[in-house]
C-alpha cells in the first residue's frame, strides 16, 4: 500500500499491438541492415582485396540501399504509419553511417591514393635537374649567379631524390605487408 501512496511510477502499458509493432519494426531494421551490410562487404568490406571505382561504388550502394528498404517496407507493413516511418528513417541512417565506413575502406584499397606524393617531387627533382643542366651548359664560368643557382638546384634535387627514397622505403614496407597478407590467405 505504501508504493501506490508515495506515488511510484510504473512503466507505461502498451497494448499487445504496439508491443507486436515495435518487435516487428526492429526485427524489420535489423534485418533490413544486415542485408545491406552482407552485400556490402562482398565489395568493400574488411575481406574485401580489390578497389572498386567510385562510380561503380555508388551504384552497389544505392542498389542495396532500394533493396534493403525496400525488405524493410514490405516487413514493417502494419501498425501506426508514424512509428514505421520513424523505423525506415533509422534504417535509412545505419545505412548511411554504413556507407561512410565501406567507403573509407574502399578508398583506403586505391592503388592511386598517395601517386600526388612520388609525383610532386619527381617533378619538382626533374626540372631542377633540367635547369640545372641547363645552367651548366649555358653559363660562363666566371658568373656567380650561374655557379650559385646550378648548387641551388643540384641541392634541390638532392633533396627530392631523399625524399623519395624516404617515401618508396615506408611504401616498401607496407606494400610487403600486403603481399604477405596475400600470401597467407590464398597460401592456406
């Protein structure tokens, strides 16, 4: 009698109906998730070896995406239209966040991510060393300026062939890790 007195509060009853509809709804999401989620990772999933391009990326995701909400649809099919629109819309948003993550880990497979990184200083190195080519068989050997600029871009390009060799030896490493990876899938 005292905790009907102090006024205690009880969970809100729902009818066996809205009971039924909120396990369909979230049966239906999960369901309609793990659709998306199975057929994405067959592309670009953490198993996944090979890049897809973004073109064809896109087109995988948004045909899983109809498909998954259109599972959804067909499951979520009674019930107060709101509490099964407010389930699609967070089907919709899993699927979304979903898409991020596959997507980061498709670009990360690029072969191209990171060619900005050799291409710049191979430029900058190749034309240094064609000025300074330039500079040695142009200029008069009593000029200071032409002495000083061929050192200049003699260091210049000293300095992009370190870099490179810096970039290539992590590259090295982690292109080995790759192959080694390879290796022990298709090995066993």
């Amino acid at each position: 009698a005292k905790l009907f007195a102090s006024g205690a509060k009880f969970p809100e009853a729902s009818t066996m109906l809205d009971a039924t509809m909120a396990a369909n709804n979230a049966n239906a999401e999960r369901i309609a998730i793990d659709k998306y989620k199975v057929e994405m990772n067959q592309i670009a999933g953490p198993n996944a070896i090979s890049y897809v391009k973004p073109e064809e990326f896109n087109k995988h995701h948004r045909n899983f995406m109809r498909a998954s909400i259109s599972l959804h649809d067909d499951m979520a099919d009674f019930g107060r239209k709101g509490a099964i629109e407010k389930s699609r819309q967070k089907v919709v948003g899993q699927i979304a966040e979903h898409y991020e993550i596959y997507s980061k880990l498709n670009e990360s497979r690029n072969p191209l991510a990171g060619f900005e990184t050799f291409m710049i200083p191979m430029g900058i190195g190749a034309c240094s060393f064609i000025l300074r080519w330039f500079a040695d068989n142009t200029c008069s050997s009593w000029s200071e300026t032409c002495k000083s600029s061929a050192y200049l871009l003699s260091e210049l390009y000293t300095v992009m062939f370190i870099f490179l060799l810096i970039v290539c030896a992590t590259k090295v490493r982690l292109i080995r890790e790759k192959v080694d990876k390879l290796i022990k899938i298709f090995g066993s």
